[in-house]
C-alpha cells in the first residue's frame, strides 16, 4: 500500500468522481482508476461503488477513510520533524532591487515557516554585480536576467515579465487606455536607471527594435529615489512588474507596455547541486513555489511562468 493511492481514494471521496479527481490530481483518470483497484485487489474488499451519477465509498470505504486520513496527517507530520531537524544551516540569495520588491518578503514568510533554523542572507544590488558574487562563490543563488554559459551554473527559466510605464497620475501627455506601445512614448520625459543597469539595455533594445527612440530627461542609480522621483512628477519612467504592483499600491499611474518584444526574462542561477548545501536546495524549492503563488494570485503584475526547458 503506497501513500499515494491513500491521497488518490481520499481524493476521488472528495469530489464524488473520478474524472474531477483526475483533473485536481493532474492524472489520467484510467491512471487514478488503475491505483483504486490496486489498493481493493490489496486489501480484498470494494471500497467504492461505482455508477453513472458518480462514485461513493461502500461502507469499508468510508471506515477506511477515516484511518487514510489519519496515516498521511501522521506521515506528514513525520515529514515535517525530520525536515525542521535537518533543515539548519546557512544560505545567501541575491536579487536585483525590483526583483527584491516583489519576491523578498513572501520568500522570508515561506522560509521562516517551513525552515525556521535556516540562516538567509539576502543580498540587493545589480544584476551585473550579483553575477560577480556567484563567481566568487559568495552566493548561493540569484535571480539574474542573462545567463553565463560559460560556468558551470544551474540555470532555471523562472519567469518572464512585461514592461510598465509608471507616472505620478497629474503627469501631462501620458495616453490613456489600460496599455500603451512604445511609439506612444517617445514624447513621454523618462527618468530611467542608467547604462550599467541590464534593465537600461533591455528598455534600450526594446525601443531599438520598434524603431523609435525614448525621451530620457535623467538617469537615477536606486530604485528607491528613481520612484520618489515620479511620485513627485518630474518623470515618468519604465519598469517590470515587479514593480508595477508596489506603484499600484502607491496610488501611482500603471500601464502595461503591450510590444511583444518589451519584457525580459528572470533566470534563478545557482551554484552546481553538488556545491550546495541542502539549505540552499530548500531555498531554491521555496523560490520556485513562492514565484508560482505569486503569480498565480496576480501580485506579480504581466508575469508568465516558464518552466525549466524554456531557457
């Protein structure tokens, strides 16, 4: 008897069905149907009764419910002790500042709640710089915006985001409409990160593929004082929507940038497997998870998941 044909009776019990118990549990409903008969075959009695209005458990099914219930609450207890006593240890992650404003506190919940002996030490600066760190050995993992094929890096598709505009709402010119293109912008004065900025380039390229150019009035180094900058209306300027959903919250003006070509892609890069801890092998689960939830409830504004074949 395997756990799981435990969670796939409980499961099929739930919804009353096999198909909607297939669907919830990502399977093949001839799969889920194999699994229940192997578990009756097992224990020698029919724990569901099957008909054309659905399935319901017989009553040694619903006894066996019960005790299903409580194996896999102990089994899952069972999991979390042996993890919290063997998930100590110590493990850095770096992010880029508009990365950080969107990621870094969900990802601090979620550590501290299912690691709660794990150290972090969570580095914030540029991209170009966080990929100096992991050469040095002095990160375990970073979320980055370019790859090194050179290294001998894990490299993981983790998402892709669209460009924002985002202006204080009394900016004069700013198109209306929910979105807006790169050529309704060059008239715009944007205040952007500058030249060492991988952010710049990606703006750069995406104007220089529509074939126009942006109007840029300053260059502000710092996400913090770049913002305050258009809060007080003296630009307006373009971002991912990481953070998009910290300006929304902000009572500023968010405008997708609906080009095709206007976004850039997040990369969680990490040291070989074999060069990390089983604390950094935790984090990166936890990154993965808290990315999916983000998104999932729309707090990661124009953000779309990749999985791991998409790079």
């Amino acid at each position: 008897m395997e756990l799981r044909q435990l969670r796939y009776f409980l499961k099929v019990v739930e919804h009353g069905s096999l198909g909607r118990a297939a669907l919830e549990l990502n399977v093949g409903t001839s799969a889920l149907s194999q699994q229940i008969s192997k578990l009756e075959n097992e224990l020698s009695v029919r724990l569901l009764t099957r008909s054309s209005t659905g399935v319901s458990p017989t009553p040694a099914g619903i006894a066996f419910q019960h005790h299903a219930q409580l194996t896999l609450r102990q089994a899952e207890n069972a999991a979390q002790a042996a993890q919290r006593e063997r998930m100590s240890g110590y493990v850095s992650l770096g992010f880029a500042p508009s990365t950080s404003s969107v990621l870094a506190l969900p990802l601090i919940a979620v550590m501290r709640q299912r690691y709660p002996n794990i150290q972090l030490h969570l580095v914030e600066m540029l991209s170009g710089y966080l990929t100096s760190q992991l050469h040095a050995r002095q990160l375990d993992l970073a979320i980055l915006f370019h790859s090194d094929p050179g290294r001998r890096f894990r490299v993981r598709p983790l998402l892709d985001e669209k460009l924002f505009l985002i202006s204080s709402t009394d900016q004069q010119g700013i198109p209306t409409g929910p979105s807006v293109t790169l050529d309704q912008l060059t008239h715009i004065p944007l205040v952007l990160p500058s030249g060492q900025h991988g952010l710049r380039s990606t703006i750069n390229n995406a104007f220089a593929h529509s074939r126009c150019e942006p109007t840029v009035v300053m260059n502000v180094d710092g996400l913090a004082l770049l913002m305050e900058t258009v809060k007080a209306g003296y630009a307006a300027t373009i971002q991912p929507g990481a953070v998009a959903a910290k300006a929304r919250e902000q009572g500023l003006r968010v405008m997708q940038i609906a080009d095709a070509h206007a976004g850039r892609r997040n990369l969680l890069v990490s040291l070989p497997d074999d060069e990390l801890s089983p604390a950094a092998l935790a984090a990166r689960v936890a990154i993965l998870d808290t990315t999916r939830e983000l998104v999932a409830s729309a707090r990661w504004p124009g953000a779309q998941l990749l999985d791991e074949h998409d790079i």
